[in-house]
C-alpha cells in the first residue's frame, strides 16, 4: 500500500500537525494532495478537540511548489479544465486561510511557489535559517496567480512587485522583513519555537482566538465606518459570552480560566 500524500497527528493538547507527505518529490503539489489539503483543513475548522494545527513538511523540505508531472499533464489540458484546477487550488489555500482555528507554520528547507502561498496562509511562521523562499512562477513563464490575493495580504504590494515579477528566491530573514515570516531559527530549534507557539495558543480561549482571527477578515475588509460598527458589536459579544465572562473572572479572581485544563 502507498503512503497517504498527506498525514494528520493528534498531538497533547488539542495540537494536530498536518504533514505534507511527498518527501520524495518535495512535497510537491498535486490533484491529490491539494484536495487532501482542503478537506483536512475542512474537518479541523469543526473539529472542537482541536486548538492549533501545526503544517509541515516530511522530509527536509517543506513545499517545492507545484509537481512537474502535475504541471507537464496541464499541458494538455483545455482551457477550461484548466480553469477547474486552478479554482481547486484556491478553495485549498481559501480553506486554510479561513480555518477557525490558528495555522501554525513549520518551514524548512524551501517553500516555492505555492509552497511560498501556504506560509501566507498560515496565521504564525516559524523557519529555520537555512530556508529558500520564492514566488518562483515567472521562471516557469506562468503567474503566482492562485496564491496572490493571500500573499498579497501578507507582504504588500511592493515586496509583491519586486518579487513577483523577478521570480528572485530569498533567504528566511528576507522572508522575515517582508512578514512572510514571524521567527527564524536554527533548524535545530525549530521544534522547540513551534513548540513555543503552541503553549501560547493553549493559553488563549479558544473561542476568543477564533474570533479574533474572524475579526483581522472582517475590519480588513470594512471601510471606517463599518468598522466602528462591527468592532464594537464583536467586543460586546465577547464580553457577554461564556468565556468571555470565564476569562475576565478569572483574571479579577487571580486563577488560571478553566480552558487551561482542557
């Protein structure tokens, strides 16, 4: 029996890692593996045994970006069900990027491509140093179209432009300067700074990290005055609701809230 393109492991604490699971072609993208990659993210935004994912590469390289056997296929596919495969591909990143709950990136070795788009879709990213990062496309004469309203939002414009358009690849500090990148690392301590990362969402309210992800979408795309509105409705909500009410009792009461032992 083949190994699955993709892994899901249950971790303490209601951490899963979700792993990329084609090392032998650098957890390369294809047909299967972004489908794997949308209904998993699918099943964690419900799943209320879970409080973080961790997404990771097996192997020593995280995502290499798009298969050359996907790609030589599309060659001859027609226009519209190249259309098709591309609207898959962005309900993948879509799916990750709306994902309720806090998406953890876990980067190492290279992230190109559409690797590149999945550190823009995770909410935190933690790489080693030694990292390759590129928006590779223009080398290959095509656009990193699917991933450019992710991407877009995470670094700007102008690291966009400059970036883009030159297909140039870049070191994890570049990554880092842009925003692509929250932490760099030693490979060496990269599980220990995801670890990290972990413990701090474990010691948020579940519900409150949910929200606060769901907010970042909503005043993002709200002009000022719709903004004063929905901001001050979210605060009331979370004021009023049950771990609102926990979490600020807890804290006037001087104990830990009762997610922390969950």
């Amino acid at each position: 029996m083949s190994e699955p393109v993709l892994r899901l492991e249950r971790r303490g604490g209601g951490i899963a890692h979700v792993i990329l699971n084609r090392p032998a072609v650098r957890n390369a993208f294809n047909a299967e593996l972004i489908g794997a990659l949308r209904d998993a993210f699918a099943a964690l935004d419900t799943d209320r045994g879970v409080r973080a994912v961790v997404l990771r590469g097996a192997g020593t390289v995280f995502c290499g970006g798009a298969d050359i056997g996907w790609m030589r296929d599309s060659l001859d596919l027609a226009a519209e069900d190249n259309v098709h495969e591309a609207q898959r591909m962005a309900e993948m990143f879509a799916t990750i990027d709306r994902c309720s709950k806090p998406v953890i990136g876990c980067i190492s070795g290279a992230a190109l491509g559409g690797g590149a788009g999945l550190a823009a879709v995770c909410d935190v990213v933690a790489a080693s140093s030694d990292t390759v990062f590129g928006f590779t496309e223009t080398k290959l004469g095509i656009i990193p179209a699917v991933i450019s309203p992710f991407v877009l939002a995470k670094i700007g414009r102008s690291a966009a432009r400059a970036l883009f358009l030159s297909g140039e690849r870049f070191d994890a500090d570049r990554a880092q300067r842009i925003g692509l990148v929250h932490h760099v690392v030693a490979a060496d301590d990269l599980d220990a700074r995801i670890e990290a990362i972990e413990i701090e969402f474990a010691t948020a309210g579940p519900a409150a990290v949910a929200a606060a992800k769901r907010l970042i979408a909503d005043v993002s795309d709200a002009d000022p005055v719709q903004a004063r509105g929905l901001t001050a409705r979210a605060n009331a909500a979370r004021r009023a609701s049950p771990e609102g009410q926990e979490g600020l009792r807890a804290f006037l009461e001087r104990r830990p809230p009762n997610w922390l032992a969950k």
